[in-house]
C-alpha cells in the first residue's frame, strides 16, 4: 500500500508541503508506505498537444513527469496538494493535469486509485481547484476521498482542528483503497462521458 503526495506548488517549502506532511503521516500510521513529490524546481513542460500517446500511451516529451508518471502508477492513493495563487489551480498542476491524458491503456491508469486533495490559500478560487480536481478524478475513474481547504495561520500543527481533519485524511486515504473498489469492466475505461463531441 503506497500513498503519494503531490505537490503543486513552486515553493519547496511552504504551507501546502507542511499540510500534505500531515496527511502523508496519518497514512502512515495507518500502515502506509508514503513518498512526498514536489515540483518545486522540477521540468514539467506542458502538453504539446502531438496526440503521439493516443496511439502508445507513452508520453514523448522527455521532462521530470516521466519520474512522476512512474509514481503515480505504482500509488495506491494520491493526494494532490495545491495553492491558490491566481483563482484556480497553479500552472505546475495544470501541466500535470494536462500531461496524464496519456493514461488511457489499462496497464498504465489511474483507475481505481484513491485521490484527494489539499488546497492552501486564499477563498477566491478555492472551490474551483476543488471542483477541477474532483472532475478530474471522476474522469480518470479514480475513487474520490475526502478534501482539505485551509488558510495559512503560521504553523499548521498548532491548529489542531485542521492538523487532525489532515492527519484523517491520510487515514482515510488508506481505509478507502484497503477496499479495493473496482470500477465494473463492462463500462469501459473512456476518459470521457457521453457529449456532443463523442458523435
């Protein structure tokens, strides 16, 4: 069992850092292998759009999201940590968004996987990241667990309603994929749902 945390932000050091620590220690304590991944100095360049993956489901762009695809398949859970900064999710979450179309093969998605989210930051976007996250990961046929949104107040572990909330999280993340929920063979692993765009 491994639970991932990612995070989203520039900074290398930072509130969303500390608050996905917290998490990654409740899962942990749960029983969890956990692993932090920072994008903080990392090359992720965004989706250059060359459609090359459609046809392998491999990625050509050679950049550090080759290291983090690998992470991502061999997690049980992941837990996306984001900022507001701008009203939405930060670029670096974007490009990573972006980047995963290539997971489409069987052997190479995040179906099934447990996903939440922690966003840090300002009011002001905050329910956006939340819902492009959770889109995301309906469309990924990821198992959605629970959300943290918190406001930088100096040390998160001194405000112990949110560091527990965090903590639980981890938890949960490690009850929820112990289930081992299947998404049913039968309906297929589409990223897409029925629309005018699917005619």
């Amino acid at each position: 069992m491994k639970i991932l945390g990612l995070s989203c932000s520039p900074r290398p050091k930072g509130n969303t850092i500390s608050l996905l620590n917290i998490a990654l220690e409740g899962a942990k304590a749960e029983g969890a292998d956990v692993e932090l991944f920072s994008v903080a100095g990392k090359d992720i360049k965004p989706c250059d759009a060359c459609q090359a993956c459609a046809k392998t489901g491999i990625c050509q762009i050679k950049d550090d999201m080759q290291e983090l695809y690998a992470k991502f398949l061999e997690s049980d859970g992941i837990i996306f940590g984001i900022p507001v900064y701008f009203y939405g999710v930060t670029a670096q979450a974007k490009a990573i968004i972006d980047r995963t179309i290539c997971f489409g093969a069987p052997k190479q998605s995040l179906t099934n996987k447990v996903g939440s989210v922690i966003v840090t930051g300002g009011s002001l976007g905050l329910v956006d990241v939340l819902k492009d996250l959770y889109f995301y990961m309906v469309t990924r046929q990821m198992i959605p667990a629970n959300y943290i949104a918190a406001y930088p107040r100096g040390d998160f572990k001194q405000m112990e309603k949110c560091a527990k909330a965090t903590s639980d999280l981890g938890r949960q993340m490690v009850l929820i994929a112990r289930q081992k929920f299947q998404y049913p063979d039968s309906i297929g692993r589409s990223s897409f749902a029925f629309g005018t765009h699917t005619l």
